[in-house]
C-alpha cells in the first residue's frame, strides 16, 4: 500500500487542536491499516520521527434516510493518534 492510500484526512476538532501542543495528532485512516504501516506512512510523508501510534476503530453513526422509517448508516472508520518524538506537523 502507499502512505497516500493509508492516511485519509487529519481530524481537525478543538480536542486536536489542544493535543498538538502536546505532540499528538489525529488522523483518519484506513480501516485494514496496522499501527506499524500507520506510523511508516507517517513518517513518509511528513518527515518526522513516530514515537508511538493509537488507534480506534469507530462506527458510523445511524442516519434516517428520506422521509421513510428506514435507517441507513454512515461508513465505519479508524482513528489513529499518532505521538511523535521529534518535529511537528504543520497541516493546520
């Protein structure tokens, strides 16, 4: 896989903000990528050193779809908190 097919979007929320003064950042990633393949693909793009990498895995959320009693679902996906040793991102 590329490092552009397994980091999908930087999660931007207050919360984020608030852990990137600490070294941490948020990113959406794909959903059968592993915490190692996360932080090489990190590291690859952003030219910084990973010292540790979390992730979750989070459900999509049920939505009414129309008018109709039906429910539909948004996709599921994963987040990964990746804490870096040395440097900074700068994507904000």
């Amino acid at each position: 896989m590329n490092s552009f097919d397994i980091v999908i979007a930087p999660v931007v929320t207050e919360k984020v903000n608030a852990l990137a003064a600490k070294g941490k950042y948020v990113f959406k990633v794909k959903c059968d990528a592993g915490k190692i393949e996360i932080a090489h693909a990190i590291e690859e793009l952003f030219k910084v050193k990973v010292a540790s990498v979390n992730v979750m895995n989070c459900l999509g959320k049920t939505k009414r779809v129309g008018r109709s009693p039906k429910e539909g679902r948004r996709p599921d996906w994963k987040k990964a908190i990746v804490t870096l040793s040395e440097g900074s991102i700068e994507i904000f």
